[in-house]
C-alpha cells in the first residue's frame, strides 16, 4: 500500500463524494483537497486504486471516504482556484486531472500531456507562480534496451498555467536518462534555496560496478534548480548530496521537508553510517541550496534500515518541523518508528506495544510504516497516519495517533480496516 506518489488504472470514479463546507485558500493547502481545514489522506494500490479519506473534527473515519481508479497521485491546484488537485497518469498512457473542491474531489478529466507522461511531481519550476508538472521519463536519448510498442521518453516539465482545455502553457523537455542508462528513481522538489523556484534533487539507482559500457559521467544524484527557463543543473552540491547518503550501495534516493521553519526547505538523506547502520542526514537550505543554510543535522539508529521511511511535520504544535523516521526490520524482523519532536522529545513505536489496537504478528514479522502526517482533525498538531499490513491475522491494519503538545497520543489510537476501506 502507498500514499499518494506516480499512477496507473483506469480512470472512472466510484463511490459518493460527501458533502463539506469548504473554501479556496491562496496558496492551496496542500494537505487539504476540500478547503474545509481538515487533511486529507489519499491511500492506494495498484489493484484497487485510490481511497481519499476525509478529514474532520474526529479525525479520519471509514467512514467518510471517496474511491477513484488511479493510483499514487500527485497534489497540486493545477487550475489556481485555490483547491488541491489531485493529478494522476492512466494505464492507457494518459494524464487526469481531479479538480478539488469545497464538495470534495470532481470526475477525472483528461490533461492534454506528452505520450507516456506519469507526473512525477509539482512545483513552480520557472518561479511564475503557477503550478507545473515535472515526469523523468524512462530510458531518454541513448536507451538500447526499448521495444518499438514501449520507446524510450525523455523527462518533460509541464509549464503553468493549465487552460480549461487541459494544456500547459509550455512543454518542455528534458533528456535525464544519463545516456539512457538510468531514469531516475526518486523526485524530490521544493524550494531549496528560498528563491521562489521550485528545484529537484533527482535520484539514480543502477548497478554499474562490472559494467564496462556504463557511462563515464554516470552519477547517483542530480540536482536541477529552479530558473525563469525552468530546472537547470547544478553540479556545485552534487558531491555533497551524494556524501550525504554515506557509503552504501542502492543508489540515491531523498525527500523535502521543513525542519527549521525557514524560507529554504530541507532536504532528508537516508544513508548508511561509516558503521554499516542506517543514517539520516538533515541537509539545511540555504542560498546555495540544499546543505548551505547550516550544520547538518545527523540521526543514527543501532538496528534495522533506520531512515527507510521519513515524514516531517508539525506535531508538537511548535514552529519547527519534527522527525518521524521508519526503521525496518529494527528488532527480530519487527519494524521500529522512532518520532524527534522538537518540544516534546524522542517517542519509539511498534506495531507489538500494548496500546496498538488489534492482534500483532507472532511469528515477529511485524512490519509497521509511517504513510503520512497530517492535520486531520484541524487542531494545529500533525497526526501520525501508519500501516501494519500483517497485523490482525495478516488482514492489516492502519492506524491513526493524534499529535498533542506533548507528542504524538497512545490513547484513543483509531484503527482502520484495510478490508472497510476496500483496501484488502
């Protein structure tokens, strides 16, 4: 199961969309998809499609739901009426658009996108203040490997703003393939340097240590800032991305976030320790973007792939962001979620603690996910949204804790059934 990323699926709405009383907020909160103050939460699978659950003053609830057949969409207010969209690609190589509202979520409608385009992320890329649309694309110039009926394509950006017909306003393309021998594998965007523009750290991940046609200037990490023509390379942090993640092999992956409450956003390293532990590395922004706006912050957990999920968000209700960081396999293959909030300190989570509602694994193959924080019941504390797949017999279970000024609560932990969300 995955929280809101990349897509496929046909693209026809089921269910009811329940009614709310919500408005336009300039910017779009992106958190919000109905404007009523309350987070959505937007979860998936390749099988069954995507669930929206809605938020309100109790939280989430089964509830309240709203099914659509795409997966792993991306937020964003394409259209710049102060709702978040969702934007999704389709199995038959298609782009949608679901225009959010004070009603909730409106039926998908066709974008008018490059063959085979799969947004892969938002953000205002040539700092105009709209909203564009960034995909990798797959294989790019130089790709051996593709089939006539599945070409290789290059990355695109999708420049705002978006006419009521669906189109950007300019297409332009990006070949980041690396001489087509790898796409990138993880998008991280947001604004890096407090420019305005929105910038990308792209990662790779391939296995190039026998192959002696691999390309000379191959490269694990990319970063692209943002510029009046859209992104452009930067390789002056390039080398300092990749320290970042330390000596491990699997390529380079990393995520935003806001940790210090500043104009620059940070950027999120997982990694591996000199030691062979897991590492996440906090790299502050700043002018010159990601890991010039002050000392790294550096966490290290003993056990487990620490760092193998990672969210920030308000928890505490303070104006710095705090931690949640994912550590699987922590102990006996039971996975660990450790939270660092910045007023309310450390708090460790497994799926097997006594407040956790339902039946843990007892062959000890406890897997426990952090999937989302967000403000579900609108009282200006992010909540913990967590998936346990083998909990209650292997049926799953996903799990809700409500942030407070002290942390996040074990008390009244709401626990949801994959199976009533038509999720099993």
């Amino acid at each position: 199961m995955l929280l809101a990323s990349g897509c496929s699926g046909d693209a026809a709405s089921e269910g009811p969309v329940p009614l709310a009383t919500g408005r336009p907020h300039r910017p779009a909160d992106p958190a919000d998809l109905n404007g009523d103050g309350y987070a959505d939460a937007v979860l998936g699978s390749e099988e069954r499609g995507s669930v929206v659950l809605w938020g309100a003053k109790d939280g989430l609830d089964a509830r309240r739901t709203s099914r659509f057949a795409v997966t792993n969409p991306v937020r964003a207010d394409l259209d710049g009426d102060g709702y978040t969209d969702l934007v999704a690609a389709t199995g038959g190589g298609g782009t949608v658009l679901l225009r959010g509202g004070p009603r909730g979520l409106a039926a998908p409608r066709t974008l008018r996108t490059p063959r085979g385009f799969v947004p892969r992320a938002a953000g205002d890329f040539d700092g105009d203040g709209t909203t564009d649309l960034f995909d990798g694309g797959e294989g790019g110039t130089g790709d051996t490997n593709t089939l006539p009926e599945d070409p290789a394509t290059p990355g695109h950006v999708l420049h705002g703003p978006f006419t009521a017909g669906g189109a950007p306003a300019r297409t332009r393309a990006l070949d980041l393939g690396q001489h087509g021998y790898s796409s990138p594998a993880t998008v991280a965007t947001a604004d890096f340097d407090g420019d305005g523009a929105s910038d990308l750290v792209l990662g790779y991940a391939y296995d190039a240590q026998d192959d002696d046609n691999a390309p000379p200037d191959l490269t694990p990490v990319a970063y692209y800032k943002g510029s009046p023509s859209g992104p452009r390379r930067d390789r002056s942090r390039e080398k300092a991305l990749l320290a970042a993640a330390g000596p491990g092999e699997g390529g380079f992956a990393s995520l935003p976030g806001d940790t210090d409450g500043d104009a620059a956003a940070e950027l999120l390293v997982p990694g591996t320790a000199p030691g062979g532990h897991g590492r996440l590395t906090v790299l502050h922004g700043g002018a010159g973007g990601p890991g010039t706006g002050g000392k790294a912050d550096v966490y290290e957990g003993e056990e487990g792939a620490f760092g193998s999920s990672v969210l920030t968000g308000r928890i505490d209700g303070d104006s710095r962001g705090d931690l949640v960081i994912g550590a699987a396999g922590a102990y006996r293959h039971d996975d660990w979620i450790t939270v660092r909030a910045t007023r309310a300190g450390t708090q460790r989570l497994t799926a097997l603690d006594d407040w956790m509602p339902g039946r843990p694994n007892a062959a000890h193959w406890n897997e426990f996910m952090p999937l989302a924080l967000l403000d579900a019941d609108g009282d200006h504390h992010a909540d913990l949204l967590a998936h346990a797949p083998r909990h209650n017999g292997g049926k799953g279970a996903y799990v809700l804790l409500r942030g407070t000024d002290k942390g996040l609560s074990l008390h009244g932990v709401r626990s949801l059934a994959p199976a009533r969300l038509g999720l099993d």
